[in-house]
C-alpha cells in the first residue's frame, strides 16, 4: 500500500526521479513476488490499489508529456523571435 501511495505522491508533485524509483521498486517487488506461487485474496486487493495509482501516474506521465511537447512545439514556433529578442539583449550590453 506504500507503493501506491508513493506512486500517487510522487506523480502529483511532479517529482519523476522519485517515481522513476517507485516504478523500479515495484518491478522488483512484483518479479520477487511472482516466484512464491499463488496470491492470496488480501495480496490481490493490494495488487489492485497498486495497479490503480500506478495508471493514474502513468496518465499523469502522458499529461505532462504532452504538456512539454505542447511547450516545445511553441518555443520552436516562435524560435525567430526568441533569438531576435536575445540578439536585441547583447547588443544592448555591449552598448554599456
């Protein structure tokens, strides 16, 4: 239950190293785990609330990917401008 709280946590606040670590945690956990046989029923509930937080991350992902490219797409639209606009900065430090 930890880990899907820390999953949650961690994709709400944006913090990606922490989910990076999360997510590898729970590989590991879910590989170690499959080695031992048959779940038992309190297991699935958990592996259930694990998989919800892990899909709500993971839209959270997507969202903020999208988000960034939207961003990029637009510095790139307007990358004329950004450099005229910096251009424009330096001389005027040089005329200092």
């Amino acid at each position: 239950m930890s880990i899907a709280r820390n999953l949650l946590s961690a994709s709400q606040r944006g913090d990606w190293t922490l989910l990076e670590s999360v997510d590898r945690q729970l590989a590991e956990l879910l590989t170690r785990r499959t080695e031992w046989g048959q779940w038992s029923q309190q297991e699935m509930m958990a592996l259930a609330t694990v998989q919800r937080a892990h899909e709500q991350a993971r839209e959270r992902c997507i969202s903020e990917t999208q988000a960034v490219r939207a961003r990029l797409d637009q510095m790139h639209d307007h990358k004329t401008g950004f450099l005229a606009y910096a251009m424009n900065g330096e001389v005027a430090e040089e005329r200092v």
